[in-house]
C-alpha cells in the first residue's frame, strides 16, 4: 500500500491510497469464495463454478464492490496511522481505479482536528449564579408535597369547573367520520391541565355528571397526525363523573404523616436546608457553565462542517438508543413526528458545532496548563463506575479497554480544567 496526503483548505485532507493489483486479485478471490454460492450457473452445481465462469457470466464487476469493501477495511485503518492527520470524521471514500490487473486506487476526504487560539480563558467575568432560597420556594415546595398527598371527591351538587377532573367517554370526528386514535373511554382529564387540544377542556366547564355534548375544535397545524393536522373535528363527550381535588391541612399532623419530623416548622427548615443543597448545587454547574461559554466565546477555531456532521450523527444514534431503550423504534419516531432523519440530523448540528467547541478549548486550556488527571483520580472514577454497575474494578478496565481508558483520562483533565477555569474566574 501507498500513501499520498493532501491537505487542503478548512481543516480538510485528501488521503490517496494505492493497493497493488495482486492484492485486489486476493481480494476478489475472497469475496468470491463468499458468495459463490449465490451464483446459478448452468451445467455446474451451486457453489462449483469456478471464478472466470462466474465472470464470464455476470460480468467482470460483479465481485468489484465486496473486493473493494475487503480492501478499504484492511488498508484504511493503515492510512490512518501511516498519515500522522490527528482525523475527526468518517471518511468520504470515493474509488479511483477498480480494474482486474490494475492498481486498486482511492481517495479518502476527512476532516482534521483544527487549532485553537485561545483568547483571555483566565479571570473572565460572569454573572454569579444565585443560589438563594426565598420563603416562596420553601412554600411551593411544601404545597407541591401537600398537592401529592391530595385525595380526590366526587362532587354531585354542581357542574364541572376550572381544576375539576372530569371522568368522560368520547369519540372524534372529521368531516363526519371517525377517525383513528380518536376514541375513549372512562378517560380521567383534569380542566386546565392542557392535556388536550386546546379549547377541549374549556368547554366541558359548566356540563354536568351524565351530561352529554359536543366539543369543536381544530387540530394544530403541527399535529403529529399528518391526516389531522389543521383540520377542524368534533368531538361527542359524556361526562360521567366530577371530581375536586381535596388538599390535606398544613399542620403538624400532616407533617409527621409525610416526613420523619413532628411539627410543620421542623418539617419548613428540612425543606429550606434540602432546597439550600440543591440550589447550591445547581447554582456551581451554572456557574462552570456560564464561565465555559464565556472562555469558548473568546476562542476562535475554524470547525469543518465533516466534523459537525459526524458530531450530529453520534447525537442522533445516542437519541435513537434513548427512544429504543423506553420501547420506541427510531423509524417510529420519524413516522409519529413526521420528521425525516436529514431533519433530525440538521436539528442536532447547533449542538455538535457546540459540543465540538467547547471539547476544543477546555483540551487547549489542558494543554496551556499541562493539566493531567492523575492515577488517583482514574482509580477514583474507575471504582465509582464499579460501584454503579455492580462490578470489580478490574472488570471496568477491561471492558473499557486502552482506549476507554485514555478517554477517561481527558474527560477527567477537561473537568480539572473546568475547575480551573472555575476557580480564576471573577463571579460578580
């Protein structure tokens, strides 16, 4: 194999890569003996033909694209080395030359990690982010606890209101016909909640139990059923029941009913110390944001768009693994949202272009600073990771292998030298 590298304009090169015609000889013999079986040639058993009967009768090319496949397995990983391009995206591969006898030539355009000039990244100003806890936190944490604790009534003596939750069958109509999806029965829906198409819940206000009506809405004109979308329907509802919220009374009593303490006021200063530790907590990751973006903004660096497009590809499977992993299948998300995957792909390039970005900057204020996360605190992260999966230490190495491990390691100096960056920074 041969190398040539040309670098090109924005962060690009162009990796020419030759292989020798026995070589692509080898390789056409490898994918034949693969998939001679599938090749119905007359006078010989399946399998038995020999390679130049195959040829001969599906033509010379017909074995072209598994060789090539073969080849650009084996060598492109090479040319990776042998170029010495730090490389960020997948390669665009375009093939020069296929021919039996001839050199088996192609190009590879991949993108290469850009410099970074870092601008001022020390004693930048922000904003401090608050972490204080007023009484109305401390109240509306204590009234969202009071409103779990809630019980509901029917209520028989007055028709539905604004809050009630309602207990209804329905069925929906367009242009006279029901339609799909668009029917149910003994369907609890709070008034206000918003869970329905708007104006829905609204007009069930006043109507009361084993009342029947009619509800007229339209579909918004970005209904994830396309068929519905921005059409007016009717829908045919039954109220069957009426239920009030009951709220328990803030005193003692509840209380020691929803905590381990004896008295509201015990109870108020828990709430107030947990809302203290948390705003605090939330307070520092804003803070280490607000100062990250502030360093990155500084920067200048110029991203090619092949390594923001790979960024939103591996966005976009870590998506689709989300969606698999609570019983959706991507392709079902596209159909439900009427989405195509180059428009979720487009809709994650903002935030690979940031992604990318802010990896840069915080790796050039690790190089700036000769930070290095030392083996105490890749113990520390390998036993932490241990101890959530339920594994030996050992076995969390290996699974990660040298390179989840070197990984380990930049993560851990880009948030030491986010703490840095943290700990010069002027909050005001």
């Amino acid at each position: 194999m041969s190398l040539q590298v040309e670098n090109l304009e924005k962060n690009m090169a162009k990796l020419t890569v030759e292989v020798p015609a026995e070589k692509f000889e080898s390789a056409i013999r490898t994918a034949f003996n693969k998939n001679k079986n599938r090749f119905n040639i007359p006078g010989f058993r399946r399998g038995k033909a020999p390679l130049q009967m195959v040829e001969k009768m599906y033509g010379v090319e017909v074995l072209y694209e598994d060789a090539a496949n073969t080849l650009l397995d084996e060598t492109y990983p090479d040319a990776v080395k042998e170029c010495g391009l730090d490389i960020v995206s997948s390669p665009e591969i375009d093939i020069q030359q296929i021919e039996k006898g001839k050199t088996f030539i192609y190009t590879a355009l991949v993108a290469v990690k850009p410099e970074v000039t870092l601008g001022e990244y020390k004693g930048v100003e922000v904003e401090k982010a608050s972490a204080e806890v007023t009484d109305e936190d401390v109240e509306a944490e204590l009234k969202r606890v009071q409103d779990q604790n809630s019980r509901l009534v029917t209520v028989e003596d007055r028709p539905a209101a604004d809050g009630d939750q309602v207990v209804i069958d329905f069925e929906g109509f367009v242009d006279g016909t029901a339609f799909e999806g668009g029917k149910g029965e003994d369907y609890p829906l709070t008034i206000g909640s918003h869970s329905f198409i708007d104006n829905f819940e609204e007009q069930l206000i006043g109507k009361s139990a084993g009342e029947e009506c009619e509800v007229n809405v339209t579909f918004p004109e970005n209904y994830q059923a396309r068929d519905l979308a921005g059409k007016p329907a009717v829908f045919k509802v039954k109220v069957k029941e009426i239920k009030v919220k009951e709220l328990p009374e803030l005193d003692d009593e509840f209380a020691g009913e929803v905590s381990e303490f004896e008295t509201l006021k015990e109870y108020r200063d828990d709430i107030r110390a947990k809302l203290t530790e948390s705003k605090g907590r939330q307070a520092a990751s804003e803070n280490e944001n607000r100062v990250v973006e502030k360093v990155v903004a500084g920067a200048s660096m110029e991203i090619p768009q092949a390594m923001i497009d790979t960024e939103a590809r591996s966005l976009a499977e870590d998506y689709a693994r989300r969606l698999q992993s609570q019983g959706l299948s991507f392709d079902d998300y596209l159909k439900y949202t009427g989405m195509t995957r180059e428009a979720v792909l487009d809709q994650m390039k903002p935030q690979a272009e940031k992604n990318i970005r802010t990896r840069l900057v915080l790796e050039a204020v690790v190089k700036a600073e000769n930070i290095e996360a030392d083996d105490e605190a890749v113990e520390r992260e390998v036993n932490a990771m241990a101890s959530a999966y339920k594994m030996e230490a050992d076995q969390i190495k290996a699974r990660l292998g040298e390179t989840g491990m070197k990984r380990m390691k930049e993560d851990l100096a880009a948030q030491e030298a986010i703490d840095f960056l943290v700990a010069e920074a002027k909050l005001v």
